[in-house]
C-alpha cells in the first residue's frame, strides 16, 4: 500500500511537472504565432508540415492550443539555425533573416537539429552509383554572366567537391535546346517564376536557386535551377551591391545535388544562407568535406557502398568529428 501510495505520489509530481512545462512557453495572449507569409516559409524549408500549418482552420481548442505549440517551436527552431536568439517570437531580426538571400532547399527536419550532437553537415541519404557524373548547361541566362562564364565557374565549382572526395564529373558541352540534345545527369538551368518544376521561384533576393538529390538518379535527379531574376556576379562587388557571386551558390548547389542536405554550421558552404565571402576564392570547411566524404569516401578510396569503411576510418572520423565539436563549442 505504501509502495503503491509512493508511486501515485511520483506519478502526481511528474504529471505536474509536465503540466508546468507544458504552459511554460505558451503565448501570453492568443496572437497570431506566424503570419501567412512566414507560415508559407517555414513549410518550404521543412520546419512546418503541412498538417501542422492548419492552425487557423482549426477550430478544436485543445488542438489549436498544440499546433500553437509547435508553431513556436518551429520558429525556434529556425531561429537557433539562424543563430538569432529563440525567442519563439516572429521579431524584426527573424523577420529580416526569413526574407534574406538563401537557397529554396529545406533545412534539416527540426527532430535532425536538436538529436545531432557531433556533425553539423547532413547526408540527404542517396548518392550518385556511378564515379563519373555528367552534366551540363541547358540555356542562357539574363543575369549578366556568359555561357562560357558560367561553364568555367561550373567547372570550378564541380573541382572542389571532385577534389574533396571519391566523384568526378564529365561536362557535356551546351547543344541547342531540344529532343536531339544529349541528356546529361546534373543539367543545370537558369529560370524565372513558374519554370516547369514545382517550386517556382519568387524574382529578385529571397530564393536564389534550388537543385535536386541525386534520389533514383535519372530524370531531374541532381538538377540545378538558378533563379534568372537575380543578379549573379564573378567578380569581387561589397555585399551592398546587391549582387550575388554565382560560384558560391553553384558550390552549394551541387552540394544537394551530389546528396547533402544543408548543415547547421554558421560559415560551412552547405548553409542555407547565402554567404557573401571575400575575394574571389573560398574553401570548404571541413564540416563540408566530412560531409561529402560520408557519402562517397576520401578520394584516393574505392567507390561505391560495396567498400565497408575499416574500423581506422570509423575512428579517425568519430574523432575528428568530435574535435571540430568540440572546437565549436569554445
Ligand atoms: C522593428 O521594426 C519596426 C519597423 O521597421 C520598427 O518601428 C521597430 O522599432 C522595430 N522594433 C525593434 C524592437 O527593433
Ligand atoms: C584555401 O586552401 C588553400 C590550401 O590549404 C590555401 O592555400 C588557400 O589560401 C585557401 N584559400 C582561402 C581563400 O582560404
């Protein structure tokens, strides 16, 4: 009786404890967590399902009382990608950084970000099964940039990922548009609004492009879709300009389309963010080639998921994972 008494006392505690927790972080009064447009924003890069978006359709108290919650908790979780403060309130700066240059790609799913603890970077989970990829550049832009410009830095951008890791690309030469062209596997493509996929793109800033996993491997499997309403550049302007430098968007880009989903890691070339670097070089970090090394080895390796990883490599990359942690935390 008394044990039975003392596990109903226990029980009594954490129900409360819970209750507690549960309304700690509930909107003081019943606004509106989100408006429409930030709503639209947070189920395009992942932080919202769709179910989870209904919240004003929903006229059950105790639901909107949860989807409310994780409302919230989506914006928080947004905001801690964005390194802002997780109010879990739509302030100017969360408005400001919604509204920055990034790529149209979701960000890792919310349950991703607070369970990983040694890595930042993220494999989507399929990858290219051939060694060699080929690509190529299917159309013209109205961005300023040449088609020998933009074949060059395509070229440079593919160098960093193949000098990385275990892949290498073959370009296909532009052919004029049509059914006789030869089909490529990473085609890449400049575009405006509504451009045949979709996701359509939303004109200047915002959205600067997206691109496909490799997932089956055929059709728009590795594609790139630049946003054509931008104003992309090769040289060195401030930030200021306005421009945007197309070698750090095609890195990125190609990041998704050989398997990388975007990492966490302020700085790292698979942040969702565009990052204005300076001059007209940038490396990977290492967050990025631990990254691409997870999915398709060193470079010197074997190809293909038939080569186990020896128990040296599993090591050394714990280990190193667990410095660069490590160094991030101080
Ligand atoms: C937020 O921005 C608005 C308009 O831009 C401004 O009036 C307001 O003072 C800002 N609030 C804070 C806390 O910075
Ligand atoms: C990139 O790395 C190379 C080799 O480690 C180094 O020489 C170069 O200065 C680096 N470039 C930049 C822009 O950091």
């Amino acid at each position: 009786m008394r044990r039975f008494l003392n596990v109903l006392l226990v029980t009594i505690f954490y129900c409360l404890v819970l209750f507690l927790k549960c309304f700690e972080s509930l909107p003081v009064t019943n606004q509106v967590v989100l408006d429409h447009h930030s709503l639209v924003r947070l189920k395009q890069w992942g932080y919202i399902s769709s179910d989870d978006s209904e919240v004003k359709s929903n006229t059950n108290p105790i639901q909107q009382l949860r989807l409310t919650h994780k409302l919230v908790d989506a914006l928080k979780t947004f905001q801690r990608f964005a390194y802002l403060e997780p109010t879990g309130r739509l302030d100017n700066a969360t408005r400001e950084k919604m509204a920055a240059p990034r790529c149209g790609m979701p960000d890792v799913i919310p349950a991703e970000i607070k369970n990983r603890i040694k890595k930042r970077f993220a494999a989507q989970g399929s990858k290219w099964q051939n060694r060699v990829v080929t690509w190529q550049l299917e159309n013209t832009n109205n961005d300023g940039l040449t088609v020998a410009q933009v074949r060059e830095y395509m070229t440079r951008s593919l160098k960093k990922w193949s000098d990385a890791a275990n892949i290498d690309f073959r370009e296909i030469p532009p052919t004029p548009a049509g059914p006789q062209a030869p089909a490529s596997q990473i085609r890449v493509q400049f575009g405006q609004g509504n451009h045949g996929d979709q996701f359509p793109f939303d004109g200047p800033s915002g959205t600067l492009a997206h691109a496909f996993f490799p997932l089956s491997n055929v059709g728009l499997s590795g594609d790139i879709h630049f946003d054509d309403a931008e104003r992309y550049t090769i040289l060195d302007p401030p930030r200021s300009s306005g421009l945007i430098k197309f070698y750090w968007v095609a890195v990125h880009e190609l990041g998704h389309s050989l398997g990388l989903s975007h990492s966490e890691l302020f700085g790292a070339i698979m942040y969702p963010f565009y990052t204005h670097f300076p001059g007209l070089e940038f490396n990977l970090t290492q967050d990025d080639i631990l990254g691409i090394q997870s999915i398709y080895g060193e470079k010197s390796g074997a190809f293909g998921p038939s080569a186990p990883p020896s128990p040296f490599t599993t090591l050394g990359f714990v280990l190193v994972g667990s410095l660069i942690h490590w160094l991030l935390m101080l």
